[in-house]
C-alpha cells in the first residue's frame, strides 16, 4: 500500500541483507497460531531484485536508485529497527522503545504498532537503501540465547496488543500458547515454556 508522507511516523531506507540477499523490511502482520508473523510485501521480491542487479552491474549504485526510486511514494511496512527516521517529539510522544523488549527484538515492531493505534503508519522509501549486517553484533554477544529473547519479545508483544490483534484475525490464543508450552518440555526452553503456560492461564506479563 502507498501512503503521503504527512501520514507517517516513520520512513525508513530498503534494507538489504547480504546474507539472505534480499531485502528485508518490506513486511506486514498477521496473526497465527496464538501469535504475530512477518511475512513479505509483493513489493519485496521486486526491490531485491532491483538491488541485486544493481549491487552486481552497477558503479554508481547510489545515483541510479534514486533515480529509480524518485517517482515511487512511500510503501506502507512494518518498521524495522535496523535503520529508520522519525521525529523526536512523535517518538517521545509514544513513550520511546518499550524497556520490557530489551536487550532486543520486537521493541520496533512494538513501536509501530503504538503509532498505527493513532492513525499513524512507518513506510520505506526505496529511493535510498542500507546494507545491513544483520544480527552480527548479536550474534558475537549471544548466539545461543538470541531465539529465546526472539521468541519471549514475540510472545510479549501479543500480550501488550491482544485486544487490539483480536480485531485482526487473533484467535484461540490461550489454547495455543497452552499447547506450546507442552511443546518446550521437549528439547525447548525453560523460560519460554513457563512463558507460555503463564500466558495461557491469563497472566498478562511474562
């Protein structure tokens, strides 16, 4: 979806994974089995591609996406925490990163999820584009543990919008997360196991 720039929060630059090799904030949600999904834009495979040919045949890749990009508005995505722009009284105004993500994942799809509640929305502008190392720094600190904040920020972030995303196709939630706390009694984690059964029996902070 396309959007005027006095609707929006946020804008952000395509973010390309070099690993995945494609770009990777172009996303929406939706809701499944208990919990909250990114899955792609349309737009998505078209601006990989885009960057993909340019990255491997261009030498002045800079110049030609924006001119590629010039004439494209704003595309509506969830917003990604990797590299985004907004203004410092809206972010402020919204009560900033939620502490209860940290150390990391989910605070950004949180925050856009605060200022679509008041009719506001984040957008890429695929006239500029980041190349993005993604989960490096992570990956160096805590490897091991980054799935199990993954998932608990996943679950959380359900909790804190959960009548919010009923409206939007959430269903039988307490019945999931009761099955997927049986789920981590194999080969899973402890914490995300407790997390789960917590959830299923009404407790709204895990």
């Amino acid at each position: 979806a396309l959007v005027d720039y006095q609707e929006l929060f946020a804008v952000m630059t395509l973010i390309y994974n070099r690993a995945l090799d494609k770009v990777e904030n172009l996303a929406r949600l939706y809701c499944h089995r208990g919990l909250c999904w990114h899955t792609e834009l349309k737009d998505e495979e078209e601006w990989s591609s885009v960057l993909r040919d340019l990255l491997s045949s261009s030498s002045d890749v800079k110049s030609r996406l924006r001119d590629l990009g010039a004439k494209i508005k704003p595309v509506l995505s969830v917003l990604c925490g990797a590299a985004f722009v907004c203004r410092r009284e809206q972010f402020l105004a919204l009560g900033g990163f939620d502490p209860r993500y940290a150390p990391f994942y989910w605070e950004d799809v949180d925050l856009d999820y605060r200022a679509r509640q008041r009719g506001q929305r984040c957008a890429v502008i695929p006239s500029a584009a980041v190349i993005h190392r993604h989960s490096e720094t992570i990956n160096r600190s805590c490897n091991q543990r980054k799935l199990l904040f993954l998932r608990l920020n996943q679950l959380r972030f359900v909790l804190a919008h959960q009548h919010e995303l009923e409206k939007e196709g959430l269903r039988y939630q307490h019945l999931w997360w009761a099955a997927r706390s049986v789920k981590e009694l194999v080969g899973g984690y402890r914490n995300l196991r407790w997390a789960y059964f917590l959830a299923s029996i009404g407790v709204k902070q895990v």
